[in-house]
C-alpha cells in the first residue's frame, strides 16, 4: 500500500483539492497570504497559482516539496504532474 502524501494546496483550488483527497491524498488547505515558510517542510507537495509561487519564496525554502504551478492546468493535470513528482 502507497503512503498518503501530505499536500498542501492554496485555498482558492478547492476543485484540485477535493479530486487529490478523493484519490488518497492528505490535503490541507493553506492561505498563501500568510507567513508559511516556517512549516512548510511537513508537507510532500505543494500545489500553487502563479502568483503565489514567488511571492511566498516557496522554492526558496528549506524543503523535498515539489512545487506544482496549477496555472493553466486542468485538475487531471495536476494530479499527472504530482504522481510524476512524487515517484
């Protein structure tokens, strides 16, 4: 049995995070606007916007999270992309 991966996902892609916790994911919702660095190496992935993904300094953290910009991307997508990130 796969572990659940713990996957972060900013608050205004509830589409993306309800499909990710309907495959097995454990998905939290985070507001982006606040300070998050800090606690951001508990999580596997993390699932932005493109505005967002520099103005957190997320790939500036000290974090393994894969960083996945859903701009553009369909929710099939995304999910494509983690699974391929997460191997």
């Amino acid at each position: 049995m796969r572990m659940k991966h713990r996957i972060a996902v900013e608050n205004s892609l509830t589409p993306i995070r309800d499909f990710l916790s309907e495959k097995g994911y454990n998905v939290d919702n985070i507001d982006f606007s606040k300070e998050y660095s800090k606690g951001m190496d508990k999580y596997d992935a993390v699932v932005v916007t493109g505005l967002s993904e520099n103005f957190l300094g997320v790939e500036d953290t000290n974090t393994k999270a894969v960083v996945i910009d859903a701009k553009g991307l369909t929710t099939e997508q995304v999910y494509g992309r983690l699974e391929g990130g997460l191997q």
